[in-house]
C-alpha cells in the first residue's frame, strides 16, 4: 500500500509542478499573480487529499468533495494541453520553424493560449456531465437468440457514484426516465455508491422504484467493495434490487426462459476469497441450450465469459474514458472501452456510465443510459 501511495503521490505532484513551471515561472508571473496562482494549486491539492481520505464530514464533505473533482479534472486538462504544445513546439525546433526553445514573449502567448483552451473545455465537460444522461438506444444480435424473445429490451444503468452531495431527486430523475422506457428487464452493472450505506442510504433509496416486467438484478462494482459491499448488498435488496453475487435467475417469457447471471467485481478477491467471482460455479449446472445474459462490472471478465458460452455480458467500469485522452490510458488496461465487441459466440456490451466518478465532467466520451433491444437472427 506505501508504494502505491508514495507513487500516487509523485504523480499528482507532478501535475501541479508542470503547469508551474510552464504557466508561472517561464511566464514571469508578477509576484501577486504568482503567490495567487500557487496559493490556488495548495488549496486545490489538498482538497484532494481530503476529498480521497472522506476525512471531512457531511454536509460539508459534498462540497469538498465536488470542489475537488472538479481541480482533479482541471489540472488533468491544463496538463494535456501544455504536453500538447511542448510536442508542437518540440516539432517546430526539429523543423526548424523555431530559432529559439523557450523566450519570455513565447512563454507568454503559450501561458494565455493554454488557460483560454482549458477554460473553454473545462466549461464544456462541466455542462456535459450537468446534463441528464442521454437515452442511448443499441440494437443487439446475440448468437442463437429465440425469436420468442426478439424485442426484449435491457435497461443498463452503470456508474452511478453516488457520493456525499448527490441529492435523492437526482437519482429519482433517473429513476422515472428508466420507468418510462418500460424495459424488460433493469441491469445495475456496479459502482453505485461512493461511500458508506450510513452516509448515502437516503440518496441511494429511490433506486427500489425501479420496475421491469421481469425484475430488477444488480452486481457489485470496485467502488462497492472500497464503500462496504457486504451493508450495500444487505441495503439494496432490501429496498427490492436482486443482487447476483455468484448467483443466476431463470426468466420466462411465455414459454421461452432465458438466465440472468451475476458475479461480484473482478477485484473482489482483493478483500477475501469468499466474495471473489466465480463464473464457472456460477453457471454450472444450467440448462445450456438456454441463452445466459452476465452481469458484470468490469469489461476484463468477458475473456472467461465467452470461453465458458455466456450469450451476453453486460459491463461499465470504463466510463469510455469520461475526459479526453484518458480513454487511450483506459484501453492499456482493456481494449473494450464502451459499445459492442464479439468474442467467438459471445456479445459483450460496454456502458459509458450513467454518471461520472471524480471530476464532474465529461468530455468527447459522453454518459448514457442504456436501452439495449435484443434480436433474433
């Protein structure tokens, strides 16, 4: 764990020191402007600091936390646009189009040019995460899928993170627009909290009004297990949400059934062998001329879904990235960032994510909430 935050914290470091060194000292900032601008960079810092360790109570926790994210994803901005404009001019001294590296007049116009791109992207991936997700309708053809059940429709909601600050009526808003697109079945593909069941029971809650003709099923992301997952699982079926934890259901329409799969994050073993994902357990013994539809957090579960003939599998985690370029980082670890992808007979989908986790902004990988139409042939 003291590597992992010594690194951690080298790099955040590092995001602070470069836009320093760039925006302030090449810039020869006057001395106000410098003590203002390095003042700014403590506060906001620290503020993630605080906002990681939760070491600040509600209410004032959500406004903590909000303030930052909203830095985290800031400076992230600022860092890319300054590592962009090393690279052009970095070019520009190979190709000779520049005489010098670095001079005061070029400092300058390089500092101005970079604040007014972050502003105006900042300013949009704030407004885009403000925004109700958007219905994103995806037709789906999964291999040897009955035509008894063409049409079955699949609500997706994954990532919602709600956290210290996230009113009920936000997750009522998504509540009743889930209930108006009268799915078939609702899926809760993980990281739905932020927190603990103490801190967020209420905010949490509506979720029990969730309807589908044929139920409501729910699996355990990473962000789960960092809040508690045991209270939560306890929590959410209690207000009505089955839980798949290494679990499956058998739904029928008319005289067609199909099975509904769940297992816990892929790192749940991380925090004790029992609540690990056990796939194999989990779909042995079942009728296998019947499709089986997996719900699971992460996309890097589907190399063993599909070895073992899972129809489909649901998943998020990825949130496609949620700021431009973070999505080419995101697919170092999985190549599956958001839609469709086919692996032998096996489909998987990918969400966005309804929501955000850290900063509250979306840019370039826009949120979504999922209404996946099933169909045969």
């Amino acid at each position: 764990m003291l590597p992992f935050l010594a690194v951690a914290l080298a790099i955040w470091g590092a995001m602070h020191w470069y836009p320093y060194e760039r925006l302030i000292r090449d810039a020869e900032l006057p001395p106000g402007a410098t003590t203002a601008a390095v003042g700014a960079f403590i506060i906001g810092a620290i503020a993630v600091l605080l906002a990681f360790s939760r070491a600040v109570p509600t209410p004032w926790g959500g406004w903590v936390h909000r303030f930052a994210f909203t830095w985290m994803g800031s400076i992230f901005i600022v860092d890319v646009l300054l590592l962009v404009g090393d690279a052009i001019l970095a070019l520009a001294r190979v190709f000779g189009g520049a005489t010098t590296w670095v001079s005061l007049d070029l400092a300058r116009e390089r500092a101005a040019t970079t604040v007014v791109a972050a502003a105006v992207a900042i300013v949009r991936a704030l407004r885009n995460a403000s925004l109700p997700a958007p219905v994103r309708r995806v037709e789906v053809r999964p291999d040897r899928w009955p035509a008894s059940l063409d049409g079955l429709t699949i609500a997706v909601i994954s990532d919602l993170h709600i956290a210290p600050g996230t009113a009920p009526g936000y997750v009522r808003d998504i509540v009743e627009r889930t209930n108006a697109l009268a799915p078939d079945v609702v899926a809760l593909c993980g990281d739905l909290v932020d927190g603990s069941v103490d801190t967020l029971a209420d905010a949490v809650r509506p979720l029990g009004d969730l309807r589908a003709r044929l139920g409501t099923f729910a699996v355990t992301g990473n962000h789960e297990f960092f809040s508690g997952a045991l209270p939560w699982v306890a929590f959410l079926r209690k207000i009505g949400i089955d839980v798949l934890e290494n679990d499956r259901r058998t739904l029928s329409v008319g005289d067609t059934a199909f099975d509904v799969a769940g297992v816990p994050d892929f790192m749940a073993g991380r925090f004790g062998s029992d609540g690990a994902p056990k796939l194999a357990d989990t779909l042995a013994g079942r009728d296998t001329t019947r499709p089986v539809i997996l719900l699971a957090h992460q996309p890097r579960q589907f190399d063993e879904a599909a070895a073992l003939g899972v129809t489909l599998q649901l998943s998020g985690h990825t949130h496609g990235g949620q700021i431009w370029p973070f999505t080419l980082l995101v697919r170092l670890v999985d190549r599956r960032v958001a839609g469709v992808y086919r692996q032998g007979r096996s489909l998987l989908y990918v969400s966005r994510g309804i929501r955000y986790w850290g900063p509250p902004m979306r840019l370039c990988a826009p949120h979504e909430l999922s209404l996946l139409t099933l169909r045969a042939g």
